[in-house]
C-alpha cells in the first residue's frame, strides 16, 4: 500500500529523440551484465596485463637513458627494416639477438617500442580475455528475450530491430573497450608521462588511433558472430559452445593445417598465409599487426580485411532477421 | 466520428495465406472491444498498427499520424499489453516499468517517479522490487499494464489483458479500464476473449473473422434487441410464471428456472407481469428491458453458415 496513493496522472514533458533510445537498450544491457559477480572478477584479472605492458613501457623509456636496460630491453622489439613474423620475433628473443636497430634513432624506436608492446598487449592476454568475457555475456543478450518475449517490449517502442541489435551490440562495445580501449590508451598516456622527452607526443601521436583501429577490428566482428549466435537460440548455452567452438575449432584446425611444416620457415609462411583465414584468432592477429604497422613486408592480404568486413555485416544481419522475424505471429 | 484508428485496405499475408484480407476499419474514441475466434487476425492487426509486422497493403491515419509512414513516432502515444508473457530476465518490477517509460523518452529521474506512480495505481507494492521471473501471472499481467500506462500514451491497445487473473483483480483491472477511458479520456482497444469484459467496459464492438472485419458497431446498437420487451429474473418457478403469462395472451421464452423474456411494450406489459406474478406467488427478483446478449449476437457472426459463401 503506498504512503501517498495519487492514483493516474497525465504526464507532459520533453521526451528524448527517437533516434537516440537504443542507448536505453545499451544501458540496461550494461546494467544486468555489471551485476555477475564472475564478470567483474574477469574484468579485474583482465586489467593485469596492462600493468605489465606499463612496466614495458616504463623499462623501454628507462633504457632511454641507462645503458644496463638498454641491454635488457634489447631482446624485446623488432627492427621496422627487419621485418619479422610472430616466429621469427619469438626465435631472437630465444637467441638473445638484438633486434632493434642499432642505426634507427630514439624517436623511432620509441614507436616501434610502444607498437609491439601495444600489440603484445592486444594480441595474446586480451584476444583471450575478449573470447572469455563475450562467451560470459553474448550467450545471453538476445537469445533470452527470445526466451522470455522480451524484444516485444522493446520493439513496441520507437526502436527498430536494428536499433535494438545495435544496442546490444553497445553493451559487448563497452565492455571490451573496458578490457582493450581503455587499458591501452592508460598504458600510452603512462608512456608519455615516464618519458623524459618532450617531444614524445609528436613521435607516438598516432599509437591512440591505431588503438582505436585495433579495437574496432577486435570488436565489430566479435560481437556481430557472437550476437548472431545469440539470436538463433532461445538456450543461452547453445549460443556459448558455438561462440567456443568457432574459436576453438578454427585454431586447432589452424595449427594441424600449417603444423607439418614448423622447421621450414618458408613452408611456415606460406601455409600461414593460405590457411589464415580459418582461424578468427589469426586473423585478428594478422590485422593488429598490420594495424600497428609491425607486418614484416610482402606479408599484407586483403583476405583478413575483407573476411572481417564480411563476418560483420552477416553476424548483425542474421541478428537484425531474427529479431524482425520473431515478431512474425 | 472521431477516431484514433482509421486504416484502409488493410492486407497482410502470412505464406500465401490472408491473415487481413482488405480490413477498412475505424477505431473511435473510447473503449473498443476487438473481438474474433482464434486465428481471425486480431493479433495481426495489432501488430501491424504498432509496425510490428510488415504489411502488405494499407494505409491510414492513426492519432493523427499518416500510418505507417510514420509508425515510429505513432508508438511513442500507443501503450500496448501483449498478450504474450513477456518480461526482461532479471530486472526488478519497478526497473522493467523505468526502461520502457525510457524506451518513451522519459528522461531517467522522471522515468522513476513516473514508474512508482503507474505502480501504485496498478497495485503493485513491495514486489516491485523483486524481480520479474518471480512474479506470478496475475502480478505479470499487472506490471504489463503499468508498462503499458508509464509514458502517458494517448491509445492503450490490450492483447488479452486480464487471462490469468483471479476474479477480484479482474474486477479491479476493470475499473481502471474503466477510470482511464472516462477520467483520463485515453481510448482503449481490448482485444479479449471474454465477453463480459466486453461487456463491462466497451463502447464499441469490432469482430473480425478470418481476417475480414464482420462487424463494427456501438455496444449499444449491438444489444439492441429486434422486438421490445423485458428481461425478468425470478427466485424460482420461472416456468409457472411463463405459462401464466401465456394464458395472458403475452409471448414468453424461458430460459431455466429463474429467466424469462417477455415480448411487447414495455409500460404496458409490466403491470400484466406484475399481476401473474402475484396471481402464481412467484418472487420478481429483477426486472430489466430486454437487450441482445453480446454472446449470441458474436456466436452468430461469427458461425460459419452464416459466412460461408464469404
């Protein structure tokens, strides 16, 4: 019984514009997902390797100046005129060979630097973070309203079936820009606050917007394969073990495809460039890496590009048909 | 008349099939009962005034917005109930109530308030924090309303709005009904099952059979009987009541032990009931003018033979 039962009133006011109310979508999203307690353990545990690319970044600007780290540091980073594959990189640091140049100068080295670290960062701990914490989430946007008719209370509202898809798809935005976006933009502001020179801005004042780059390619096809999972299915866990299984599926088959030929270098690289496009892991992997401008060269493909434009657009397409299609009687 | 819905050419198919077959149909102001049996397209239509569906030839206007061009804006002044159960997994009572007045545009505080506004009038106390999943039907079919009701809309459509709920919140749902057509001036579209419903708070019957509207008229047009005449309610002996009135001269039908119509002018054939009534000791419980029974007249219209050539 409340206090102060004023019955039904009329309301007036200004309402916000029509094309703006995915967001309520996006935030409500946002809301829910933010309740289980596994996701934000997920996300803590997710932010520690950006503290140690901080402490990369941090030794990287300490051997500016000190010889000794100068020496440690050596091992890490790859000559721009070197171009090195992920094996290649992996076999010198083995080998405690230095692979900076010793010609190049500090300005680009330094960019050189912040890239690899910036790539390290998004191509090994946080892929695996974003297959994790989707595969926590995604399962569920959509395929529970499904299950519980819930789209029927968003699409009685000014919100097409793509404003809706679209504010979903916010909420996996959102959330990987928490494990990859921001992380990354901290690491390179902390770069330009450790280092001694001035003009270091001026030398790394593109590394955001390749983070920025890095992070669309990461998330736009991610979301749309996971959102269009989530929307064939009423059962959220049908949607998980085919988000798991595209990933698991393409790397294992990855790896016995080029597998036969890992003491050959030369076989190495061509049959990773024939077989990259079935593993999503490594054609993400390809794309960051072209991103933040460490692909050795001759090893560009428009494959990866396209194939990732592709996923997008279908992945939200069967997501959008879905939707529209359950308002079918 | 004026009207919220007023929709030509109507048509809608479902794999070849007419869900809508050519539907002209116009929604007045007030209270509007949409009836029809299963798979007349009710539901349809209701969708395709909100755009939900796609459809596949028809235009209009509804509340004064060109249909369906502008469908879009036209559902930031319809509230609608669906029939469906249907709710966000994991939201409280009060949050699912403050998303949809958001999903309206509501600015987020005024979506609150306005939330725990259309919350106490439909009933809804402590369980609005709980969340939704364990709501019983009743109380889902209640929160439904108050989402429903939360942006204020101008037309309130409702798709089987009170399945699920026992006869006292029935009764209660009604009288909102009720309060929001005649205090608030809001027009209402009931699409129900239940003919007393209809009944209670309609002003207008529209029934649509096979996707085809077979009737559109006013409740009281509706129950208007053919002959005049006056309905009578006994405690019992209906039956020795009839016959006496019979020998009256008057023409009588009796349905069970304690209903009978009797055919003619009212004034003067009250005090010839009133005498056999006396005359055969038999208790008048109650005494109305004779009206269609909104039962009979949908059974009719609906029933095949009737339509069969249609």
């Amino acid at each position: 019984m409340p206090i102060l039962d004023i019955g039904y009133r009329k309301w007036s006011g200004n309402r916000s514009p029509e094309w703006l109310r995915w967001a309520v979508v996006a935030t409500t999203g946002i809301s829910l997902v933010w309740r289980g307690t596994w996701l934000k353990r997920f996300l803590l545990f997710a932010s520690f390797p950006a503290i140690v690319t901080m402490f990369g970044v941090g030794l990287f600007e300490q051997s500016t100046r000190d010889e000794t780290y100068r020496r440690m540091f050596n091992g890490f980073l790859a000559s721009r005129n070197e171009p090195l594959g992920p094996r290649d990189r992996m076999n010198r640091v083995r080998n405690r060979e230095p692979i900076i140049s010793e010609s190049a100068d500090i300005a680009t080295q330094r960019h050189q630097a912040w890239s690899y670290m910036l790539l390290w960062y998004f191509r090994y701990p946080q892929a695996l973070w974003i297959v994790v914490v989707i595969g926590l989430v995604a399962p569920r946007l959509i395929s529970y309203d499904l299950r519980s008719h819930g789209y029927l209370l968003y699409l009685s509202r000014p919100l097409s079936p793509k404003s809706y898809v679209f504010g979903k798809a916010c909420v996996l935005f959102f959330l990987l820009a928490m494990i990859t976006t921001f992380p990354a933009i901290a690491v390179y502001s902390f770069g330009l606050l450790l280092s001694n020179d001035p003009g270091a801005f001026f030398q790394t004042w593109d590394i955001p917007f390749r983070i920025l780059l890095a992070t669309a390619v990461l998330v736009l096809p991610t979301s749309a394969v996971a959102l269009a999972f989530s929307s064939m299915t009423q059962e959220s866990r049908f949607a998980a073990f085919g988000w798991f299984a595209v990933w698991i599926v393409g790397w294992v088959t990855y790896l016995v495809l080029t597998g036969s030929a890992m003491f050959n270098a030369d076989d190495a690289l061509k049959l990773h460039q024939r077989w990259l496009l079935i593993s999503p892991y490594h054609v993400l992997g390809h794309l960051q890496e072209e991103i933040f401008g460490v692909l050795p060269d001759g090893q560009h493909q428009v494959g990866p590009w396209i194939l990732c434009g592709a996923v997008t657009v279908v992945g939200f397409g069967i997501a959008r048909w879905r939707v529209a299609r359950m308002l079918k009687v | 008349m004026h009207s919220v819905i007023d929709i030509a050419g109507l048509t809608k198919r479902y794999a070849g099939n007419f869900a809508l077959k050519n539907v002209d149909l116009i929604v007045p102001v007030g209270v509007t009962g949409l009836l029809g049996p299963n798979g007349s397209g009710k539901s349809t239509f209701i969708k395709a005034v909100l755009g939900l569906v796609r459809v596949d030839t028809g235009s209009g206007i509804v509340l004064g917005g060109d249909w369906p061009k502008q469908v879009k804006s036209i559902r930031d002044k319809i509230g609608y109930l669906p029939e469906d159960d249907c709710y966000i997994l994991g939201l409280q009572g009060i949050e699912s109530v403050q998303m949809m007045a958001k999903l309206s545009g509501l600015p987020s505080t005024e979506a609150l308030r306005r939330a725990h506004e259309v919350l106490d009038f439909c009933d809804i106390g402590q369980e609005r924090y709980r969340n939704v999943e364990t709501y019983s039907t009743g109380m889902r079919q209640k929160l439904k309303f108050a989402q429903a009701l939360v942006h204020d809309p101008q037309l309130i459509i409702l798709d089987e709005p009170t399945t699920g709920l026992d006869p006292t919140q029935r009764e209660e749902f009604l009288d909102r009904i009720h309060a929001l057509a005649h205090r608030f001036e809001k027009s209402i579209l009931l699409s129900t099952h239940i003919l007393h419903d209809v009944q209670q708070v309609c002003d207008h019957v529209i029934i649509l059979v096979r996707g085809q509207v077979r009737l559109s008229e006013s409740l009281a047009n509706m129950q208007r009987p053919t002959q005049s005449g006056l309905q009578i309610r006994v405690v019992r002996d209906a039956g020795r009541l009839a016959a006496s009135l019979r020998r009256r001269g008057l023409m009588v039908e009796c349905s069970g032990d304690t209903e009978l119509r009797v055919q003619g002018e009212s004034a003067s054939i009250a005090k010839t009931i009133w005498a056999a009534s006396m005359d055969e000791s038999v208790l008048i419980e109650r005494m109305d003018e004779a009206r269609n029974s909104l039962e009979h007249s949908f059974l009719e219209i609906v029933s095949e033979k009737n339509y069969a050539n249609s």
